[in-house]
C-alpha cells in the first residue's frame, strides 16, 4: 500500500520543535532510518564558499571527520551540484548518486567505499542567497525506497534547519563579541581556538561546535585544551572570567 508521501504527524512535530542541532539531526536519522533505512545524514547551507554543517548523525563511525573532508576539499566534485545549480531560486531539487559516479576517486574512497555506502539521496532547496541541502546515505545496494515519504521528511527537515539557522543568527553577535574580545585580550590565541572558545561560552556542546566549524569532536577538544592551556584555566566556568578581565 502507498504512503500517499505521508509521514508520521507526531514524529514530524517532534522534530521542528527541537532547538537543539545534535538532537534535531539524531532525530532526523531516526526517522529517516525507519522511513527508508537510511544509515547517515548530513545537511548542509552552500552559497559561493564551502558548505556550513546544519546537521549530521550517522550510525556509523567517522562521519564528522567525512563530513569535514566533504567541506574542505569535495564538494565541488560533488555530481549533485549540477542538480543543485540547475534549479530556479524558489524551487526545490532532488537526485540519487550512486557511489560508482563519484569520479574523484579519494571522495569516492573516503565517504562512499569506506562506509560501504552504495548511494546517497540529495535533497534540496534554492533560495536567493544559498541552498539547503540534505543528503541521506543507503547501504543497501538496490534497495527499494519510498521517495515520496522521504521527500516528505525531507521537507520537514528542510523547515527545521530554516528554524535552527533562524535561532543560530540570533545568537551569533554574542558569539562574535565573545571572539573580538578574545582577539583583543588574548593574542596568544589561534582564529581557530577563540572560535572554540567562543562557542563554548555560548553554551554549545564540542559535537555541535564541530558542525558547525566543520571539525571532528575530537579537533574541538584539541583546540579547547590548548586554549585552556594558554589562558591558564581547566574549565567553561573559567573561561568567563578570562574574556571579561
């Protein structure tokens, strides 16, 4: 029987009420997984630069260190990307790439051959300025999906991120205060460690920093504690005081 492209009402409710990236994305792949079997998400926003991580979960390891190589070095061998600039602005997109048209073949081994994926489903939108795009990875050779369903769960996923980067510009002038004044004060301080830095006193936890910097947790962690180290402190709490004397 057809699912009409529908999807769970509640399961979608869930999903745009949280206001938390790391819960929204683990969420996302639950729902994703049991809609088509998906095994790994990553959502991003791409304009003229390279892409900024909104969401990603995986039940797999490694994903943050894919995630982060895809942003650095391959997304423009990326064959969605021909989908993703033929759409009009104000429409939406959508195209299955199988491993096998990855041409590039260290993008091919890394984030397809590696994580034995056979296929990643692109969805997308065009707006003015930049494009959202959700990619959901299958290891199923051949599998049957449902893509209207997932389309529909692509679009709720869509409508989410449009909220989480809506609350994320809200809190980005304290983020950005915070790492001016760490610039001034600090001038030990790495680019790349004050904007930890910063991040952490905005409360964000080491995985949504690294999403959002495009990093492993564990490169988070790495900064941190070197910042900590310079800055004399052992933890967040300390940090305040570090910024404001």
């Amino acid at each position: 029987m057809s699912s009409a492209g529908l999807i769970d009402p509640d399961r979608a409710a869930a999903l745009l009420d949280t206001r938390d990236p790391a819960v929204f994305s683990d969420r996302l792949l639950e729902a994703a997984h049991t809609v088509a079997g998906i095994e790994e998400l990553f959502a991003f926003r791409v304009g003229e630069g390279a892409p900024e991580t909104l969401a990603l979960s995986s039940e797999l390891a490694e994903a943050p260190e894919r995630a982060g190589a895809y942003a650095r070095r391959f997304h423009r061998s990326d064959p969605a990307v021909s989908a993703r600039l033929a759409a009009r602005q104000g429409t939406g997109f959508v195209c299955r790439i199988p491993a096998a048209a990855i041409a590039l073949g260290t993008y091919r081994r890394l984030c397809f051959e590696r994580p034995r994926f056979s296929e990643k489903i692109c969805f997308g939108w065009r707006a003015p300025a930049h494009s959202l795009v959700v990619n959901f990875y299958l290891r199923r050779t051949g599998a049957e999906v449902d893509m209207a369903q997932l389309g529909a769960l692509a679009q709720v996923a869509i409508t989410g991120l449009t909220r989480l980067m809506r609350q994320r510009a809200e809190g980005a002038p304290l983020v950005q205060q915070v790492e001016r004044r760490l610039a001034e004060a600090h001038r030990r301080l790495t680019p790349r460690e004050r904007e930890v830095c910063a991040r952490t006193l905005a409360g964000r936890t080491a995985r949504e920093i690294g999403e959002e910097l495009g990093l492993g947790v564990g490169t988070v962690l790495t900064y941190r504690q070197r910042a900590y180290q310079k800055l004399g402190v052992s933890k967040a709490n300390d940090l305040l005081a570090a910024v404001i004397e």
